[in-house]
C-alpha cells in the first residue's frame, strides 16, 4: 500500500493518524526525501496527545532518522522544537525521558543546540566549566560538561574537568529550561535547580545562549 507523504496530506493528518504513517513507512521510501521535518513539527500538537503518545511520535521519528530518512530533530527549526516542548505536559516529557534511547537522544539534541547558539560576544574572555547533572537517568544521572573558553562552547559528556559550577535538575526542568519555557531562578527558589560552586556565575549561565522562543 502506498502511504501519501506530500505535505498536503502530512498536514490534513491528526496526531494519532500521523504517529501511525511515520510507524507504517519504511525509511528507504524515496518519498520521504521530499518530506520536511518541520511540516511534521507543525503538526505535532503534544496537547492533542496522550502521556505516552508524544513519546511513541518521537520514538517514530528516531527510528526513521536511524533507518536513513531525512528526519533527524536536529533539522527541525529551533522554534518549532520549542513550541513542542512548551505544549508537552510534564507526564509527557517524563514519557520521553523514561524511555532508554530516546531520552538521550533529546537530551543529547538540546545540549548539540546550546552549543550552536551559544553568543560568544556575551562571554567575552570568560573562561569556565559547568557540569549540567540530569536526575534519574538508567545508570545513575547523566553528566553534561560545558566548557567555555576562547570565545567558544564545547559540550560532551562526562567530567574531565573541575567544574566552577555543578548544576543539578530533572531532565523535565531542563529541557524547559533550555527551551525558553521555564526560569532558572524560579527553579533555583522552588527547589527544582541545585547549584554547587559559583551561585553567582550560574544564575546568569544561559544569557549566553540565544534561547529559542516557542
């Protein structure tokens, strides 16, 4: 059975009808090579979406960028994934980051787009190592490691160095965080954000960024 994937029919499809094309196509069909990824995203309402819904159409996703297909988050627009994030529940994103695979796979495109929108001409000569530590991962918490210096922004995983400031938060609170959708301090007054080491430098860490607006 052929699966219509032009973008007037991606766009009549609702959420549920759209999570089962993106499970039924296989990720070698030449058609999918004329489908944007940010079409899909602005018909991806998470409010429209059961808890683990949301989850099951990322997961869908993945498993076609995995399979070769053009469809990888990290070609979707910095608006769009914010406007994605904004909609999802709480339930729903703790969805996504219960589920081995697909939790480091957002995690890890977040940190990838802190990198690319970092605004060297806001840190000036600052030099400096932030560990970002998400609770509740499979092995323990996952460690990010951001290291600014000469005007440039590396992140990896895994400590190699001493940090001036070690950030602790749920992989929920992050990922808002990191979308313009939540506030460090209110996070820091209500308990959701620890900060070990320099208080002072981590409160004004993500100025550097150009935070993406949903």
């Amino acid at each position: 059975m052929t699966i219509d994937l032009t973008t007037e029919a991606i766009a009549k499809l609702d959420p549920r009808e759209l999570i089962s094309t993106l499970r039924r196509v296989d990720p070698g069909d030449p058609a999918l090579k004329d489908v944007d990824i940010d079409v899909i995203a602005r018909g991806i309402d998470p409010k429209k979406l059961g808890r683990d819904e949301f989850a099951d159409l990322l997961d869908a996703l993945g498993a076609l960028a995995d399979g070769g297909a053009d469809l990888d988050l990290a070609k979707m627009d910095a608006q769009n994934f914010a406007r994605i994030i904004s909609r999802a529940s709480k339930d729903q994103v703790e969805a996504v980051t219960a589920r081995p695979g697909l939790r480091e796979r957002v995690l890890d495109e977040v940190f990838r787009r802190m990198e690319v929108h970092f605004r060297s001409e806001r840190a000036g000569a600052t030099r400096a190592v932030v560990h970002f530590r998400l609770t509740g991962g499979f092995d323990g918490d996952d460690l990010y490691e951001v290291v600014i210096e000469d005007a440039a922004c590396a992140i990896g995983k895994g400590a190699t160095r001493d940090p001036r400031a070690v950030v602790t938060l749920g992989p929920v609170e992050f990922l808002k965080l990191a979308t313009g959708n939540a506030s460090a301090p209110v996070l820091f007054m209500t308990g959701k954000l620890k900060v070990k080491g320099d208080l002072g430098f981590a409160a004004g860490f993500m100025t550097l960024f150009d935070i993406p607006k949903a």
